[in-house]
C-alpha cells in the first residue's frame, strides 16, 4: 500500500487573489486510489474575450475550498457528481452575486491547453424567479462538461497544430479522476469560465 507524499502547496502561486490571512504555505497529502502522485498543477487558459471587451463583471470568482482537509482550493470533478460529496454549507451557497435579469442563461467556456480550440457548452439557466444556481450545481455542470467532453472526445485541435500529449484528455492521457475545479470566473455577459488543476500520476 503506498504511503502518503507530503508536498508543498503555495496558494500564492496559484491563486494570487486569495485572501491575505491565508497566503500561506500549506502541506497537502497526495495519495489518490492508492497511486502516488506528482502533486497539483494549474492548468494554463486564455481568458475568454466576448464581443463587449469593455465587460467588467460584479461578480467576485465563484471559488471551491479543498473537500481534502487542505487550505488550498480545488474539488475533485469526480466528487461534483456526487450529492453526497456537495452537501456542504458553503457550496450550497449562491454561486453569483449580481446578474441583471429575472431569468439569465449563460454558457460555459473552456480553452483546455494543448493546441485545442476553445470548447463552449450550450447555454444553462442560472437565475430564474426561485433564485441564483448554487455553488453545488454549478460544480456538477462544470463536472458533466467535462466528462462529456473526455467520453465523446470533443476537443478539436486548432487548424494547422499538433495536439500536446501533455495535455490530452482520455484514457490514454489526463482522466476525470486526475481533475479538480478551483473556480469558475463570469468573463462576459453570457459567459463563465471554470478554471482547473490536475494531479499527474508518477
């Protein structure tokens, strides 16, 4: 049975906005179904630019605290699918804090590193007349995005590129176990954009 890797995690290196009090070091324990791991790695994107490049949102970045003990953000994808695993106050909470109409439906949008083309979902309702989507749906979205994207290999490699193996998606490559939601960023009126890591298996 292999035994837990201490690493270094700095939550400044990763999550400059985070609050002062909690830039800070911390020691997180890596050892995912028994497989060492190389620790968490942020996965780069290109923030998305709507039409409106004036865009300012009011909406602070909707954020997931770690589920693993640690004071670091990310959520495992696999545990979004879960109920059980989403019954926490704090995701149960209002995901956004200001959207301007009685019924809003966004999209989400994901610029996977690699030489990828950037991948947009179909649009979601995420205000109507019982309220604002909370942290726990928006996170299970984001989750089934995803799995949709891997299972049904929805990537499409930009016009002219090689895809980097380093950041392919599937069975061969970085599986939905191996990804963790930290936030997700409302980048233009109709837009949000969820933001990752990874753990890359030794």
């Amino acid at each position: 049975m292999s035994s837990l890797v201490q690493r270094s995690y700095d939550i400044r290196g990763h999550h400059p906005w985070y609050p002062e009090a909690r830039k800070a070091r911390v020691t997180v324990d890596w050892a995912i179904g028994g497989a060492l791991t190389m620790g968490r790695e942020k996965v780069p994107q290109e923030t998305y630019k709507g039409q409106d490049t004036s865009f300012i949102s009011c909406n602070a970045p909707v954020v997931y605290p770690s589920t693993e003990g640690a004071l670091g953000l990310g959520i495992p994808l696999t545990g979004c699918l879960t109920p059980a695993s989403m019954s926490r106050r704090d995701i149960q909470a209002q995901a956004l804090q200001d959207l301007p109409t009685k019924t809003t439906k966004i999209s989400m949008c994901i610029k996977w590193p690699g030489a990828y083309k950037g991948y947009q979902t179909g649009q979601y309702t995420v205000k109507n007349t019982k309220g604002i989507i909370s942290k726990a749906k928006l996170a299970e979205i984001v989750a089934l995005e995803v799995q949709t994207i891997i299972r049904d290999q929805r990537l499409v490699v930009k016009d002219g590129a090689v895809a980097d193996p380093l950041w392919k998606l599937g069975d061969d490559g970085i599986q939905i176990e191996d990804i963790y939601l930290t936030e997700v960023r409302h980048v233009s009126k109709a837009r949000l954009q969820p933001h990752f890591e990874i753990v890359r298996r030794a």
